[in-house]
C-alpha cells in the first residue's frame, strides 16, 4: 500500500487493518486465533459409505482385476463348475480378505434353492451365478497346456432364458443393503452378442442380450404363450460385452457379459439365508 493510500484511510483505519490481518493467525494445532480468540474448526461430517456395487465384488474387488488375473490362468474352462472353483480362486488372489463359499444354499424360499457362489468381505457381500455356454471346441491352451475338448451346449435362446433366470434370481436375493449380486456369462456361442439377424420375429424376441440391449421390465417369451418363462425386472440394465480370451481355431473367441444387481433392502422380499 502506497504513503497516499494511508494518508487517505487515516491512522485509525490502518490500525484496525494491521489488526485485523495480523490478529488472525493460525496455531500449531489447527485452531485458528483471531484477536486472542481460539476458534475450534467445525469438524467435516465422515464420507458416506461406498454402495455395495458398482462393479465390486464384496466391496473389494474390482470385476475387472478378477477377470484379468482369471484370464491370465484360464483362458478356457473344462465346464461351469471348472470356472466357478477357478473364479473364487481370483478373487481370492485379488482381494484376500474376501472368502468364497460355492454352493450356498438359499433358504427360506418353497423350493431348494444353490447359490453358485458367495462372496464375503469386511466391505460387503456378492451372491454370484454363473453361465458357460459353449460350442464346440477343441485345443491346447494355458500355461502349461492344457487340452480341452469343449461341446456344443444349450441353443441361444434357452442360454438367453436361463441367464436372465439368474438375474431374477439375483434381484430376490439381493434383499439387503450390504449384498450386491453379479449374473456372469462366458461364452464362445456369438450368436449371444450379435444383434439377431433375422427379420422373422423369435419366441425369445424380449429375451435377447446381445451387447447395447437394454433390459428393464416385464419380459415375455413367445408373447406370453409360456408364463413359467415370464421374467419381471425390477433394475434397468445395459448390457456390456467383453472380450475374454481369442483361442486358435474356428469358434475360438470367448466373450463375458457381466450384469450387477444391485441392493434393493427397501423391498423386503420372503426371509432368506444365503
């Protein structure tokens, strides 16, 4: 400040300025003085915790860093069983405060029901079904090599039937806050994540789960001419392909869809222990 500028604010006023620029001073502690006034700072209220998805097994465990390390192990599974184990052994090498339990059952519902596999953590839980749907196959592939001889499985539209089983399966299980669920597929069948192809409508038109559908609502098979396949949603999902491994050999390319559900404690569903 230049001599004119006191001159003009006067000596009183630049006393109170010193004052007031040198009485507000901060202590070793954090507290702040102002005129020999210790200011207590207001305590910042703790974070929210994470939801218990978006895109976390158990809270731990990025889907993404289990795939990776699943796909640098197994590129290929002898069947669905062979992926479960070998999928809760990644996520355990990933997050090891996670444990897995295959085979779980769920009680509480009017039929035996299995969950293929839990997830538990300190951050949550993750009920998790999966799906292999092969066409036949046969290679070497692994470290070290592994022969597989794979057969060709279920048509695409009972695959497309009994995934979207899974994630209505998931939506009831997933009936409290600290569970998220997780409908994983694997598969080298591309009809499964190419659009369809032919202008004739299906009878699993509605059930269709090719990359970019969206899913949401109530869904019908054969416009309702079957009711036990009914499915009703109750989340929207988008459905995201992703490569997994590229095999020698025709049929040789193996895609995943993953689809999280999640929580949903604000609709109390039939008691359950899973």
């Amino acid at each position: 400040m230049r001599s004119a500028d006191y001159e003009r604010l006067g000596l009183r006023d630049v006393a109170d300025l010193l004052s007031t620029v040198m009485g507000s001073q901060l202590t070793r502690a954090g507290c702040t003085v102002f005129n020999g006034v210790v200011a207590t700072p207001i305590p910042l209220p703790p974070p929210p915790p994470p939801p218990a998805t978006l895109e976390m097994i158990s809270g731990s465990a990025a889907l993404d860093e289990v795939l990776a390390c699943l796909r640098a192990r197994r590129p290929v599974f002898h069947s669905e069983a062979d992926l479960q184990h070998s999928f809760a052994l990644a996520v355990g090498e990933v997050a090891p405060e996670v444990r897995c339990r295959l085979e779980v059952p769920v009680r509480g519902s009017d039929a035996s029901e299995y969950l293929d596999l839990l997830c538990l953590g300190p951050a949550g839980r993750t009920a998790i079904e999966f799906k292999y749907v092969t066409r036949q196959w046969s290679g070497t592939a692994g470290t070290p090599p592994e022969e597989y001889a794979l057969r060709g499985h279920n048509a695409p539209d009972v695959a497309r039937r009994d995934f979207l089983r899974d994630v209505g399966r998931l939506e009831r299980f997933c009936d409290r806050e600290d569970q998220n669920g997780l409908a994983l597929l694997i598969t080298n069948e591309a009809a499964l994540w190419r659009p369809r192809q032919r202008r004739m409508p299906t009878r699993d038109e509605e059930f269709r789960i090719h990359h970019g559908r969206e899913l949401s609502g109530t869904l019908l098979w054969a416009s309702g001419s079957f009711p036990d396949n009914t499915r009703v949603l109750r989340g929207a999902y988008m459905l995201t392909w992703r490569p997994y491994t590229q095999l020698e050999g025709s049929r040789g390319e193996f895609r995943c869809l993953a689809v999280f559900i999640t929580p949903n404690p604000a609709q109390p569903q039939p008691p359950h222990e899973a």
